[in-house]
C-alpha cells in the first residue's frame, strides 16, 4: 500500500524526457496515486510516451493536453482532470 492510493495528482508539463514533471508522475504512481498528465498538444507523442510509462506501474493515468497559460484551457484541464 502506498502513501498516495486513491489520491488524485494533476502533473503539468510531465511529457518532456528527463523533465522534474515526468519524474514526479513515474514517483507519485509508484506511490499508488491516479495520476493525470498534461502537457501541450505539440509535445503528444512524449505525453503519450510518459503516459505509458506511468501506467507500467500498475495505476490508472490519463493525459489532458492542453496550455496551462491560457485562463480558459486551464479550467478545462483542470476539470477533465477532476472527473
């Protein structure tokens, strides 16, 4: 059991190899939490990838593209996110 299951962790800017974000996902879903990934459209391909290695730890991750510098995307992933 870990000291995050069931918690619900929204990581932005996750999708970039090696970033402090993508690590963060892969620790905190080795700690047992729901993890949601966001990152920009333009880098899905490694969101996806970060997804995938984020699901290999046996916990449920989504991926919410999108700008989190933009008022109105923001809300979106947030509440995506929150369902």
């Amino acid at each position: 059991m870990g000291k995050l299951d069931n918690k619900k962790i929204l990581i932005t800017g996750a999708g970039g190899e090696g970033s402090i974000g993508r690590a963060t996902a892969n620790a905190m879903a080795a700690e047992g939490a729901v993890v949601v990934i966001n990152e920009l459209a333009a880098r899905s391909q490694e969101a996806n990838d970060a997804l995938r290695e984020v699901k290999a730890h046996g916990r449920a991750a989504y991926l919410v593209l999108g700008d989190v510098a933009d008022a109105t995307e923001c809300a979106r992933i947030v509440e995506q996110a929150s369902n």
